[in-house]
C-alpha cells in the first residue's frame, strides 16, 4: 500500500484564510436563535450587502476630500446624502444583526430608493445634465428587492418608486413626462420580469422547504425506528440464545445415548437437529452482533492474550471443516511477534473466526491458511484461500452489511453477509485496518492489522 500524498497549504497562507473567513463570519453570522435556512441566507446577504455599500460610501467621501482641496463638501448637497445614507446602512445593519431582519431589509431598501431619488433631483436642481439617466439606477434597490423580500414586498418597492418619480416632474421645472416617460417604461418592464423571476424564485423555494422539512421528518423516523430495532435485537440476546442453547444441549444428550438408544433413523435426525439448530444460532449471534455495534454496545476488553493461543482457538474447529471438503489446512506464527500481546480476545477470536470460515466456505479446492505476523508496530491475521475469488469491483462491497457478491453466492453459500461486516466494524473498535487482495477464480487474502499492545503499555 502507497501513502498518498496531498498538497499542504504553506502555515501562514492558511491561517491568514482562516483568520479572515472567521472575521467574515463573524461579521454576517445571523443571531443563532434564528433557525429557518432561508431566513439565514437572507440575514447574511443582507449583512454582506450593507457592509459593502457602508465601505464603499465612506472611502468614497473621504477620496472626494484628500484628491480635490478645493472641494466644499458642506456646500454639496451630495456630501450630506451620501454621509446620511452611510449612517442609516449602519443602522441597517445593527438592526439585522439584532434578527431585525424585515425591519433592517425594509429600511435599507427604501434608502437605497430614495438616494436615487434625491440624486435626480439634486442633479436637476443644481443644473446638470443626465437626471433622466438616473432614474434607470432605480433598478438596483428593485433587483436587490426580490432576493431580499417576499414578492409582496418588491411589488409596493415598484409601485412606490412608480409613483414618486410621476410626481417628480411637478416639482422640478427641469424634468417633464416627455423625458421621464423612456427611463420609467423601461423600469417597469424590467421590473416586471424581476417579478416573475421572484414569483417563480419564491415557489421553487416553497416546494424545496416542503420537501427538506418531509424528508428531514423521514430521516427523523427512520432513525427513530432503527434506533428501536437496534435496541430490541441487543436486550433480546439472552431470550433468543437461551431456547437454542437448550435444543443442542437436549440433542447432544440425545446423540449420546444418554437419553435412551436411538435407531439409526432417529440418530439422523437428532444430527440434522443439532447442526441446524448450531447453524441457526450462529446466524442469530451474527444478527445480534451487528445489532450491538451499531446500538453502541459492543464493548471492547483489553486483557493479555497469547497468539498462539489465538491460533489454537480455530485450529481445530476449522480445521475438520477444512478436511471435510478435502481442503489443505495451515496455521503459522511469526517469530518476531511477541509472545503476549494485549488485546480482546473473544473479539480478535471472532474476527479470525468469520475470515476463516469465509475461506473454507468459498473453496472448494485447494488450500487455505492462516498467519499471524508482525510487520513494524503492527500484528497481522492473514487469511489466503484458493477460492472462487471476488471481482475487483465488490471488494468494498462486501463489507457491507448483508452484502455478498451476488445472489447466485447467496443460495450457493448460504449465509446472511454479515461476517465481513462484523469484522471491518470490530477491527475499528480495535484500531484495526482490513485489506483485501482477490482476483476471481484464483483465491482471496484478507489481512486485518492491529497495533502491538504489550502488557506494560496497557498499565
């Protein structure tokens, strides 16, 4: 296995990044009693927007002053609109970092109006050319509108600045319809289509919130009922064991003749009763473990152990399983590893059990072995078969709960998929790592590392 290598930001780049993305946070963050998606977006935007115009007026004015001395800014009534409209932004934003959002959203909006309102009428009053072209600035507080506000509001926003700039020509002897009446259709037009973007906007909105809140109530119970089942398998252990221990037990006293002599008809059947009732068992243990890993039951016990031991503990089950099948059975143990280890020993007996048992089921020619090795600060159970294989492709697969590679090995093999999964969740438990090497219809090697644990660390 090859370490992969990813880039590293140099220190001072990314702490300077971090740095400004938490000021930037900090400084639009809605308050966290707000718990609505949307309204947060919102909150933010409008945040981001007020400290922008708030940066971009105040610079401005004090450019205005360094670049021209001859500049009288208490003898320009722009100097008063832009200093007002700055103070009234920064209360804006006060207000919407206080969860005044509406309020906040509102205001600003009507100021950004009504600046552009009182720059077409300074700029007629004071002489100059091109106040009619102004009135095509009254879009920006129309566009920002229908992010910001609801329909409804973007609609009065429209109507309100409509009605004002008609009124204008009354009062300012500079300004008729016959120039206002371009500028103002052309606000209307374009705000109408901003209408029904934000008409259809807001829908879109409505239905993904409808969607988010039913599935987020889905997961809620679905997790609910999970957590229950999970529950209910783990505290059914010993109800479930109890009656089944009690059939094998019954059916070895009955295969021992304890219970009087059996002809050879019945001594079948108490054969088929004992090994499937062994079988039916072991299913259930497997249902229960996993139940019991993911309930957060399963407790890992760290005591000395001896390897050798650990080999011995499937040697000889496995072992007449193996000959059975007329299999070659081979255990080995590496003499570099120690000769005690701390670990948890029914845990570490299970993990080599199910890889084991997975090799003698999937081969039915060959070989299967088993090592244990030491390999740095770390010990291995390496399992190789000479079995059916597993495609590249289902090598994560696997490992899935109730997972094989295909149905046809289901009802070949028998089963419930579960082994491997118990044995990836019970080597992490453990600090473990699995791998995997196959290729079909040439064998399969499972290794499951460990860190070496010796009796004076674990103190």
């Amino acid at each position: 296995m090859t370490d992969t290598k990813f880039p590293v930001l140099p220190q001072n780049q990314g702490d300077r990044r971090s740095l400004l993305t938490r000021f930037w946070e900090t400084l639009t963050n809605p308050p966290e009693s707000i718990r609505q998606p949307e309204l947060r977006r919102r909150m933010r935007l409008l945040s981001g927007l007020l400290l922008l115009l708030v940066a971009i007026t105040i610079p401005s004015i004090l450019s205005t002053l360094l670049v021209d001395p001859e500049y009288k800014p208490f003898s320009d009534p722009i100097f008063y609109l832009a200093l007002i409209s700055a103070v009234i932004f920064a209360g804006c934003y006060w207000l919407n970092r206080a969860g005044r959002y509406r309020l906040s959203a509102g205001l600003s909006l009507t100021t950004l109006s009504l600046v552009v309102l009182s720059a077409v009428a300074i700029t007629d009053l004071m002489g100059r050319t091109g106040a009619d072209g102004l009135v095509n600035y009254m879009l920006f507080p129309v566009v920002l509108s229908s992010v910001l506000l609801p329909v409804l509001g973007t609609v009065l926003l429209v109507i309100g600045n409509v009605i004002v700039l008609a009124l204008m020509p009354n009062f300012l002897s500079g300004l008729s319809y016959e120039v206002l009446v371009y500028p103002i259709s052309f606000v209307l037009v374009v705000s109408a289509a901003i209408l029904v973007v934000a008409v259809m906007r807001q829908r879109d909105l409505q239905q993904i919130e409808r969607q988010a809140d039913a599935l987020a109530l889905a997961v809620r119970e679905a997790e609910e009922a999970n957590r229950l089942k999970d529950q209910f398998l783990a505290s059914m252990s010993h109800e479930l064991r109890t009656p089944l221990n009690a059939i094998i037990g019954f059916s070895e006293v009955m295969q021992m003749g304890l219970a009087g002599e059996l002809n050879d008809k019945a001594k079948h059947a108490t054969e088929r009763i004992y090994h499937n009732s062994e079988r039916l068992l072991a299913l259930i243990n497997d249902i229960l473990d996993i139940s019991k890993i993911e309930a957060g039951r399963m407790e890992v016990v760290l005591q000395p152990f001896e390897p050798a031991n650990l080999l011995a503990s499937i040697d000889d089950t496995l072992k007449r399983q193996a000959g059975a099948k007329g299999l070659a059975f081979e255990t080995s143990l590496d003499p570099a590893l120690p000769d005690r280890l701390v670990g948890d020993f029914k845990r570490l007996e299970q993990i080599l059990f199910n890889l084991v048992s997975n090799a003698v089921k999937f081969t039915e020619k060959g070989s299967v072995s088993v090592a244990l090795k030491r390999a740095g600060d770390r010990w291995l159970m390496v399992v190789t078969d000479t079995g059916i294989g597993i495609p590249p492709h289902a090598h994560e697969l696997i490992f899935e709960k109730f997972r094989q590679v295909d149905g046809s090995s289901r009802r070949a093999y028998g089963g419930t998929g579960l082994g491997l999964a118990i044995v990836r969740e019970l080597a992490i438990m453990m600090d473990g790592q699995v791998q995997i090497e196959s290729q079909p219809n040439i064998g399969s090697t499972f290794a499951v590392s460990f860190p070496i644990i010796l009796e004076r660390e674990s103190i």
